[in-house]
C-alpha cells in the first residue's frame, strides 16, 4: 500500500506487507469459522492445523534432522535464556559462555542465577570476535553458548564454533532464516520470532533429542523443554496469534525462495549499506571489524571523527521526511543503527543509501 513507510527498526521488526494484508483479509473471519484465530481454542482442529504446519515448515526451511524437536513457548529471548540453563545445566553444574555483546552477556548472567558460568575468553572490544585458537574451554561444561548476531552491538559469526562433543547453543533470534546453516552442528536453537520469522510473543527452540530428560527440578514447566515437547507446545494456552502469523511468514520464506534466497538477499543489502559507509571518506563510521559485521544490523556513525551528536539528529529527523523510521541506535551504543532482516527490500536499502549520499553530500 502506498501509506507504507521503510521500517529499518531492530525488533519488533517490519513483517511482509503480504503476510499483514493476507491476516487483515482473514482477522474476522478464519476459514468461515465466523471469528478470528484469536478467539478459537488452542486445541481447536483449526489452531492444532496451524502448530503443525509451522512446525513443519521450521523443518523444511532449516532442513532440521529427525533427530530435533521443535518447540514453540513464550517469554522470549530472555525467557530463552534461563530455559537453555536449567534444561541443560544439570548435568555438570557449569557452561561455558562466549560472550561477545549484550545479548550474550545477559544470556550468561541469566545462567549464573542456575549454575556455574565459565567465560571461554575475557571479554573482547568491542566489534571483535576473539580467534578460536585462543579460545579455552572447560571439558565438563554441560555445553557452550553463543549468540550467533548481537543485534545490539552489530557483531555477527560468520563461523560455527568447533566445540568437539559438548552440545552447541546458539541464540540466532536476530539471524534465523537469514543464511543456510547445518542444524547437526547444534545442540539447542533459540530464537525469539519478533526479528526475522514473525511478531512477538513466540519464541522458536530446536532442540536435539538425547538433551531432553535433564531438566532441573525447579525448572518450571513453561520453560521446561522436555514437557513441552510431549505436550507438542499446547502443555498450556500457547501465543495462538503470534504463531499464526509467524507460519504465514513462513509460507512467504517458502514461496519466495526459501532461506537460501534470504541468504543471498541478506549479502547483498548489507554488502551495500557497508560498501555506503566505507566509500563515504569518514563521513560515516562502522566500528564492527570487517570479518564479523552482522549482515543483519549495522551500527553507524554520522560526521567525520567517528559521529558527531548534532549531526546524527538531524539525519533522524532528515530520514523521517522520506519515510524512513526507527533508525536509531540502541540506547547503550548511539549513534544509527540500519536492522535489514528478511522482511526489509534491497529498495528499501537502496533508498536509505541514496538519502545517506544526499546527507552526505548536503552537510560534508
Ligand atoms: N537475543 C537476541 C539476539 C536479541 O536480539 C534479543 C532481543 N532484541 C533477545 C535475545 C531478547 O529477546 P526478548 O526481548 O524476546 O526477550
């Protein structure tokens, strides 16, 4: 629709415009049923149809082996966290964490209220990702942990680290669907939808068969992933319409060339963006070292000498002029922050760059 505006905002997050006008068409009445999806029971044929069909599609889009469970529950991201821990800390009492930003650094302080954290390397500066070959691990950690994108800090792996035989954790809620990844190499993966895969209220888990059993006896049962995949996520009332709309972003993942296809869109959009501000002679500044700048949210500078506060205020305000919000970097970092998940075009991205050369151009 023309009243559209280009949402460039790290989460919630822009959602396709087909998926809002397929659940607009379908909000008063689902399938003739004379209501909305929201007002029918989670055991009702037609929500148990909806569990299994996105379900399904997490299968096929990520190509998850026999062997994994796939989980619906809420409480988000940081519901994630303490459910990673007192699901899987029971067998040694200790985890080895990798911490490379805010979200991994809330994952581990979230897991120290169950157990003992051990950090596998002093935290690193910012925008760096330590080299593996200094990386120490701990060989009873119960398994290691890793936020695969730091939506926050714009720092992203573009490896998966080599644990050997202790389970592998990843939070992927900002980096989900983006890029193809071996699902074998993984232990348990978290993400909240609200980013790459739907709205909020639905976190999705992947989560390897022989890790269930062990959960810790104070885990509650909302978090507890072994009774949560017996009870085939509807132990009790899930976030039916958050579910509902994440299978239709699904189905539009499907129809528009799977993850492979996002993968290659997700290259291009930032390789753009990245190429806009390192050919702007210092007018515009990225901190994030080259090898693990996240594809998916990048942080920037406005005005020469790496931001100037003035400046970077009225290129906000510049941008809401053409339509283009949420901006802004996160509280703890400033300065701009570009979030470009699936959802977000490569004409989205290309208007963004020629508004960030006439700024550049109008100011420098
Ligand atoms: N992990 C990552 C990578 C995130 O980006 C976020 C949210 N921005 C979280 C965890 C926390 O998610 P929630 O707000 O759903 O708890």
């Amino acid at each position: 629709g023309s009243n559209s505006v280009l949402n460039f905002g790290a989460g919630p997050a822009k959602l396709p415009r087909e998926v809002l006008l397929e659940v607009q068409g379908e909000l008063l009445n689902y399938q003739n049923m004379g209501m909305s999806i929201m007002e029918m029971s989670h055991r009702s044929p037609e929500y148990s149809k909806i569990n299994a069909d996105a379900q399904k599609a997490v299968r096929e889009l990520m190509n998850v082996p026999d062997n994994y469970r796939v989980l619906f529950i809420q409480g988000g991201g940081t519901g994630a966290f303490a459910a990673v821990a007192m699901n899987l800390l029971n067998r040694t009492g200790s985890a080895d964490y990798l911490v490379t930003g805010t979200w991994s650094r809330k994952a581990a302080k979230e897991a120290r209220k169950y157990g003992n954290v051990k950090l596998v390397f002093p935290e690193p500066e910012l925008g760096t990702i330590p080299d593996q070959s200094t990386w120490t691990f701990d060989p009873e950690a119960s398994y290691v942990y890793y936020c695969a994108n730091e939506t926050v800090d714009g720092v992203e792996f573009g490896f998966i680290p080599e644990t050997h035989d202790v389970p592998l954790i990843a939070d992927m809620s900002s980096s989900i669907m983006t890029k193809e990844i071996d699902v074998k190499k993984f232990g348990v993966i978290i993400a909240g939808a609200q980013k790459n895969i739907g709205p909020a209220g639905v976190t999705v888990i992947i989560v390897r068969d022989d890790l269930l059993g062990n959960p810790m006896t104070i885990c509650p049962s909302i978090l507890d992933f072994t009774h949560i995949s017996k009870e085939n996520s509807v132990h009790n009332t899930p976030a039916t319409f958050s579910v509902y709309v994440m299978n239709k972003v699904f189905d539009w993942i499907k129809r528009n060339g799977g993850v492979k296809e996002m993968e290659k869109q997700a290259n291009e959009k930032s390789k753009l963006l990245y190429d806009t501000i390192d050919n702007s002679d210092g007018f515009y500044y990225c901190p994030i070292s080259e090898e693990c700048r996240s594809r998916m949210n990048v942080p920037f500078r406005v005005g020469f000498n790496k931001g100037n506060v003035a400046l970077e205020a009225e290129f906000l305000d510049h941008a809401l002029k053409y339509n283009m919000h949420q901006l802004k970097g996160h509280r703890s970092v400033g300065g701009m922050r570009a979030s470009l998940y699936n959802a977000v075009t490569l004409e989205d991205v290309q208007a963004l760059v020629k508004y960030m050369k006439e700024f550049q151009k109008e100011k420098a």
